[in-house]
C-alpha cells in the first residue's frame, strides 16, 4: 500500500491583522501596503496606537467582486 504525502492544513486567518504582518503575509513591501491603506484600498480599524488590516472585510469584498 502505497503513503500518500501529508499536506499541512492551512494556518486559520483572523479576522484582523497588523498591517506589517498582512504585508509580510501577503509578500508585498510594507511601504506599498500603507499606501493602499491610506487611499482605502485595503480596509482597516485603528485599535489604539496600532492600524489593523480588516481581513475578514477584505475576503468578503473579494468574494462579492464579479471581476478582479
């Protein structure tokens, strides 16, 4: 009987996320993702001193987009 090769299940996204790390997540550079944050590309909550990247909210408006 032949293994079949175990593949990791995907680490759970939380609903938000700092926004260094959706940049790091997401591989694109820091500078470019605060940009699309400050010409609301990319929705985000300011919790304190800290700007989160609302990715719960991104997902569904990707999923209700017809054509990306």
């Amino acid at each position: 009987m032949e293994q079949q090769p175990i593949t990791p299940a995907p680490a759970p996204v939380p609903p938000l996320m700092a926004w260094r790390e959706f940049a790091d997540w997401i591989r694109i550079d820091q500078s470019i993702v605060r940009g699309w944050i400050e010409n609301g590309y990319l929705p985000s909550e300011r919790i304190g001193k800290h700007r989160l990247i609302n990715v719960a909210l991104l997902s569904q408006q990707l999923l209700e987009k017809e054509s990306i």
